[in-house]
C-alpha cells in the first residue's frame, strides 16, 4: 500500500478541511431574517451616499484617522527600532553584557505583543475614558513590541565576522553598534515601515468601532442606524485612503546618502523621543500622581473583588478561542491558493483581487455584523469573519510572489498538454508553497490575537468575556482572562516560530 | 634590549574535540616580517585571530608589549590592524565608508554617525583608496558591487588607515593581479606614519601560500595542524622545510 506522503504544496491544501465542521454548524445556524438588510448592504456598495454634509463629516474623520494612524506608526516603528536593539543579542555581545538581559526584555516584550491594541484599547478607555491619546498609546503598546520583534530578528542576521573585524579595530561600542546596525535598521523600516502605517491606519479604523474616534467610529455608527449608503461612503473614503498612502509611499525612495534628507529623518527621530517621553511624563504626572483618572475605585478593586467567573466556564471559553484560532487560520492559509488554483484566469483574477482588497479592507467587526444578518452568533460564523479578512490579506501576498515567479516552469508543463490548473499547482505554486506556509504560521499568531476582536462583537470565547469583565468592572476577572489570552498568544507565538523555522 | 611586541607562549586552542593550535610559542619583534607558510587548514587563521584577540586561546597566553590582552587599553589595542582572508568588509556600506571604518578607534561616535549619514570628510580614505590603485569611481559604489579584487584593495586600505604599526595579514595577495601584488605588499610591509612625514618600522606577520612572495620577509614560519614545524630566517629555508608543512 502507498505510503500518504505530505509535501508543502498538500499541506497548503489540508486546512481547508476544517469547512466541513465550520460549514456544518454554520447551515444549522442559519436564520432567513437579516437577508433582506444584507441585500440591501451590498446593493449600498454600488450606490454610496454623496452630499456636502457627508464630505466634510468624511474629511474630519479621515483626519482624525490619519493623525492617529500616523502618530501612533511613527512612535512604535521608532521605539520598535530601539527596542528591537535591545533585545537582540548582537547589543549584548558588543557591550559584553551577559545574554541573560536579552531573554527578560524578549519576554517582556513578548508578552505586551500578545495582547491586541482593540483589548488594549478597551481595557485604556474604561480606565481613562475616551481620549484621541488614548487611541495612539493603545496601537503603540503592542506595535513597539511587534516591530522590536521584526528589528531583532534582522540584526540577529548581521554577520558575525562583521562585528568581529569591527571589534578589531577597537572602536568605541557605541561606534561600533551604530556602524554595523545602521543597514540592517535602515532596510528593515523600508521593507517593513509603510506596510506598517498601513497595519497603524487599520487598527485606528478598529479602535474607532470602539469609540475612539475616526472614520471607525462613524462606521460604526452608520451600521447602528443602518445606514448602509452612508456605511460604503466611509468605507469607500477608507480605501482611496489606503490606496493613496500606497501609491505615495511606493513613489518616495528613502535615499540615506542624501544628507538633508537624513538629517530630517535624524531630527524626526529625536523629536519624536523627545515629545514621547514629555507626553508620557505628563499622562503619569496627569493621571496617576494627581489620581485624576475616571474608575480609580475599580482598578483598587483588583484585589478586593471575587471572580463569577466558574472554572468550568472559563476553560471553555479558552477552548473556544483556540477552535476560533485553528478554524480562522485553517481558512487563511488553504481558501487563497483554493480559489486563485481554480478559478486561473485573468478575469477571474481581477474579481478576486477586487474582492480580497474589500476583505482587507472592511474592518472584521463589520464583516461579522453584515454575517451575523443572517446566521446566529457561534464559533464558527466568528472563525469564518476571521478566516476571509486574513484570506484577503494572504491572498495578496500569494498574488504578489505568484506574479514575481518565473513562469518558465508553468509554460513548459502547459506546453506538454498538461491541464492549466496543473501546470499552475505543480508550475507556479508548488514552488511558493514553503515560503508561503512560513509567512501563514507568522500570521496565525496575528489570527489569535485578532481573535479578541470578533469574541467582542461575535458573543465568543475570551473577548465577549473581556468585554463583559470591563463593562462590569471586575477587575479579578479582566485580569484572568488577560492572563488567558496571553498564555495563549504566547503558546501559539512558540510553536508558529518553531514552524517558522523549520520552514526557513 | 627587549624588543618583542608579541608574544604566544604555549598556546593551545581547541573547538569541541579538536585542537586547532598545539603548544604554539611565538616572539615577534618589533619591525620583523614574518611570513607564514602552511596548507588550508593548517592553523593560520586560528593563529592570526588568537594574535589579535579575537579568539581566546584555550590555553596560554598573548602579550602585546609585555603586557596581556586583558591589562591593554583600547588605544594600546588598535595597534594591531588585521586583514582577514575573508576581508570582513561590510557589505551594505560604501567602499569609502568601510575605509572610513578604520578611522573609528581614533574618532568619537560623532564621527561614526556622520560616516554613514555620508557627511564625514573621506579624504583621507580616498587618498588610501588611491595608494592601493582603487579608481574613484569604486569610491561610493556598495562593497556588494565590487569585484573580488576591488574588495581586497578596499579590505587593506581599511586596514592601512589605521595607521598600526602592526600588521597582521592573512592571505592578503587573493584576488590581485601580480602587478598589483608587488604595490601592495610594499604598502603593507613599508610603514608610514599619519602624517606621511616619517617612517618606523612596521611589524608584520602575514599568512602565505605564494613562495614567490617571500623575498621580503625577514623569517619564515611553518605551520602544520595546530603545531609549529620551523620558525627560521628567510635565507635559511630550504626545501626540506617546505617538505614538513606541504
């Protein structure tokens, strides 16, 4: 009997396998109510609502986004950078520290990222209130981490023998540090930099269902009322947004030997160091020192107040979130080479590149509200949400290195009489398979994460509770589940890593 | 008088189960040029890098200037200048920048900073670029787009700039054409002060595979896995030396 034998190009294939549980629960809860609202959703895409009054409330909100999303990137992509070398081990091997420093920060810093800016976001504005500031410090808590992550993991690859022939010329270590790190920095805020403004833009839209403020919140607000003409107008402004900021960014070249422009970026650097820290003394000196902020009573509770949280419940509101994990990363990975596999032609082309672009786009909550039109709140409608807005996303990566590959392969096997779709699948994917299922094991950790957002809005697992625990005020609880939430994130960032490299 | 600026007394080094170097005693004086002979994977490397104390010996000891690695300060140590076989250049930076980097013992971090925002002065570098008959064009052009050569030039300008006045050298001939052998060598082997004025003598020890190359060189010495095979005057190798360590 033939042996089963898994290569990468099956395994992006397999996940796909968790529709049929998801598919299943899905049609049981399927209710025929909300269909004519969602009709009338999509029929709104075509026919968005234009008048003066919705420009200029669309202007203001977009501003308000911008200015968020710009400050919030520019403050983590700077302290990510710093943190970054901090927690890399090439700082401590110029300096002569011992190692042991790198792991403390590493956790640390590990920790902090686990947790998703909305939860952030939340648990900062039922502390302090709804503040435009608190929006930037909520997306900067956990991006710092996840940039120092992306910083640390590109100087860790600056040749060894570099750093020893430099170490020879005994230069001071400061010297030394910024001549070998310079590059590696430089090439990771190009490479890495703009999509991150565009991930700072997103998360404020987020943040803005939530209330903080932007073109999310009014979003938010046309999908209460819904208003579906008004909804697709902010939704529409978003894109041209994004798209825009894409094309300006694609045009700016950061030349670093030109010097007035280095000195700009130099200047921006320590400002934005500067103001950061004056900011972040005035909010402790503001909010702490002079106890000034809102629920002080219900952060002292901490320890007073006891959990109704049943032990019972809890562990399945953990397995819950690790289901909504695997099933929403189960699509991510397999629908995108599914659907670009089948339908391999240039016109079906365009419409799936139109359509994950709008799954990119519409903000999770939104895509869980307009499903939740017809299908009652479950693990399954949740993971589904997730599952299609991180299909949008790997499905433009795929697209990307799909359109960069050389084609020769696929042409000589189409030229045997093989079918298309083969010469596509043994052509084309099959040899974007590995990298492609590495770059899926790095966005699962950000599918759990994300999590927190659709359990919020879709009634399921840790985040309808962390929801719950805030509005209540029970702080022994929204500890509990934070704790839950990061051990899971943490877990997940493990063994996504040890994928990752074995991948690598 | 006691001139030895380096010394190796019974020097061992091992990496896992290996022994790289065996009970190595060496004493260099001060304006010696020493070549060392001996085939790939003889030692040479792990000797250099132990004499410029990049690798620590697992048993032994180094002095520079009677005094051990440990008890020398910064300024003391980067008069030694290394050119390693693998030029150890950095490749994201320009040809002018990577020279600039042997200025960095003798410059504060300002000047590092300014180095790579390209806003130093590199007239100094370019004069050393142009020493070792680098054309300017290569000047600006990222170390990645260079030829082999080109590196190599690039690699010992860095190390020349420092102004050491010991050198220590492995395998620095690669990639020349013979033209551009006899030029350098006699760079490297002749020294020249900071300011160009006056000349003192420079102490060299380079790793060697050529035998024609030797006529410069005062003593020769054979090195054979891990272990010292003869540490002679140049006048006095003969072809039974050259037998023991090929």
């Amino acid at each position: 009997m033939n042996k089963l034998k898994l290569n990468f190009t099956s395994l992006s294939f397999l996940p796909i396998l968790v529709c049929i549980p998801l598919g299943y629960q899905l049609i049981n809860n399927i209710h025929f109510g909300g269909f004519k609202l969602f009709q009338e959703f999509l029929i709104s895409a075509f026919n968005p609502k234009i008048d003066n009054e919705i420009i200029i409330t669309v202007i203001k909100r977009l501003n308000e986004t911008i200015l968020i999303g710009f400050f919030s990137w520019l403050v983590s992509i700077i302290f990510g950078a710093i943190f970054g070398i901090i927690s890399s081990n090439f700082f401590y091997k110029i300096f002569n520290i011992p190692n042991f420093f790198c792991r403390i920060i590493r956790f640390f810093l590990t920790i902090i990222r686990s947790i998703h800016e909305v939860v952030w976001g939340i648990l900062l504005m039922q502390i302090y209130g709804i503040n435009f500031s608190i929006g930037i410090i909520a997306i900067c808590i956990p991006y710092i981490a996840v940039n120092s992550k992306v910083f640390a993991e590109q100087l860790e690859t600056i040749d060894y023998k570099s750093f020893e022939s430099i170490n020879q010329i005994n230069a001071a270590k400061f010297s030394s540090l910024l001549t070998l790190i310079w590059n590696p920095i430089i090439n990771t805020f190009k490479n890495f930099g703009l999509y991150r403004l565009e991930c700072s833009i997103r998360s404020t839209v987020i943040l803005g269902l939530f209330g903080i403020g932007g073109i999310g919140t009014s979003i938010f607000l046309s999908f209460q009322t819904l208003n579906f003409r008004e909804l697709w107008t902010y939704l529409w402004s978003l894109a041209i947004l994004i798209i825009l900021s894409g094309l300006i960014f694609k045009k700016i070249k950061f030349n670093t030997t030109n010097k007035i422009l280095s000195i700009f970026f130099i200047a921006v650097f320590f400002i934005t160091i500067l103001f950061s820290f004056s900011y972040f003394l005035y909010f402790i000196f503001n909010n702490i020192f002079n106890n000034n902020f809102e629920n002080t009573n219900s952060v002292s509770s901490l320890f007073k107040s006891s959990s109704d949280l049943g032990l019972f419940d809890f562990l399945k509101l953990i397995l819950e979130t690790i289901i909504l994990s695997l099933l929403s990363t189960g699509i991510a990975i397999s629908l995108p080479p599914l659907v670009i596999g089948i339908f391999n032609n240039n016109t079906s082309k365009i419409f799936i590149k139109i359509f994950s672009f709008l799954l990119r786009l519409i903000p999770t909550p939104v895509i869980l509200l307009t499903l939740l039109t017809f299908n009652n709140p479950s693990v399954s409608l949740a993971a589904l949400t997730l599952g299609l807005h991180n299909a949008g996303i790997t499905s433009k990566l795929l697209f990307t290195n799909l359109d960069r590959q050389d084609k020769r392969n696929y042409i000589a096997m189409k030229s045997l009489g093989i079918s298309k779709k083969t010469s596509w699948l043994l052509g084309l994917f099959s040899q974007q398979a590995k990298s492609y299922l590495a770059y899926c094991a790095y966005r699962s950790d950000i599918i759990i994460r994300e999590t927190a957002i659709v359990g919020v809005i879709g009634s399921v697992g840790l985040g309808w509770q962390l929801q719950e625990s805030l509005s209540s005020f029970a702080w022994q609880e929204v500890t509990i589940v934070l704790i839950a939430y990061s051990s899971i994130a943490i877990v997940g960032e493990l063994i996504n890593g040890k994928i990752k490299n074995s991948l690598t | 008088m006691n001139n030895t600026v380096l010394e190796l007394k019974n020097i061992s080094y091992k990496y896992k189960n290996d022994l790289i170097l065996n009970k190595i005693n060496i004493k260099i004086n001060s304006g010696e040029k020493i070549a060392l002979l001996g085939k790939s994977g003889s030692g040479k490397t792990t000797l250099i890098s132990v004499l410029n104390g990049t690798i620590k010996p697992t048993q032994g000891e180094v002095k520079l200037f009677n005094k051990s690695f440990e008890e020398l300060d910064r300024k003391q140590k980067s008069k030694i200048t290394t050119i390693w076989q693998d030029l150890r250049l950095i490749e994201d930076l320009s040809a002018e920048q990577n020279v600039n980097c042997g200025l960095l013992a003798e410059n504060n971090f300002y000047f590092a900073f300014k180095n790579l925002l390209n806003i130093s002065s590199f007239k100094k570098a370019h004069k050393y670029m142009q020493l070792c008959k680098l054309h300017n064009s290569v000047y600006d052009k990222k170390i990645r787009k260079l030829s082999g050569g080109q590196k190599q030039r690039v690699a010992i300008a860095r190390s020349l700039i420092q102004g050491s006045n010991i050198l220590l050298a492995d395998e620095p001939f690669n990639n020349l054409d013979p033209k551009l052998i006899t030029t350098i060598k006699n760079l490297m082997l002749e020294s020249v002060d900071k300011d160009n004025t006056k000349k003192s003598p420079k102490t060299a020890l380079v790793a060697l595979h050529r035998l024609d190359l030797l006529n410069d060189f005062d003593k020769v010495i054979g090195i054979r896995d891990g272990k010292i095979f003869f540490n002679i005057k140049r006048n006095n190798l003969k072809k039974i030396h050259l037998e023991k360590i090929y």
